[in-house]
C-alpha cells in the first residue's frame, strides 16, 4: 500500500466543504498531538485549499470509521 501524505491545510470558503461529495467530518491529531474535528477531503486537487502554511496531520479518521 502507498505511504499517504496527509497535510492540514486552511480552506478558503469552509462551507463549499460541506456540500462537497468528496469531503467528510473526520478527527484529525496533528503534529502537536491534539485531536480536532475537521474535514478530511479525498480530492486531491481543490482550489478551495489555502497550501502555503500546511502542517503534516499523524492520523485521520472519518466519522464512519475509516482510518487513514
């Protein structure tokens, strides 16, 4: 399996997310340890990203269970 590369990232308008068929409300603990609810997209090419301050996240899951 491929070594993923998740990356925390600021969006730009937060509520296209929401609508979004690609995105999902996920807990996501980043560098610092802390867990916080955010949204985890699976697109990997959204204009809707804010890239230049982008922290690495050290684990993703989705409310439905799914682990990244």
């Amino acid at each position: 399996m491929a070594q993923k590369n998740l990356k925390i990232v600021r969006l730009l308008e937060p509520e296209l997310c929401l609508e979004c068929r690609f995105s999902k409300i996920a807990n996501v603990t980043g560098q610092d340890g802390v867990p916080q609810r955010m949204i985890y997209c699976k697109r990997l090419d959204c204009d809707n990203w804010d890239i230049v301050d982008a922290e690495p996240a050290t684990s993703v899951r989705t409310e439905d269970g799914e682990e990244f």
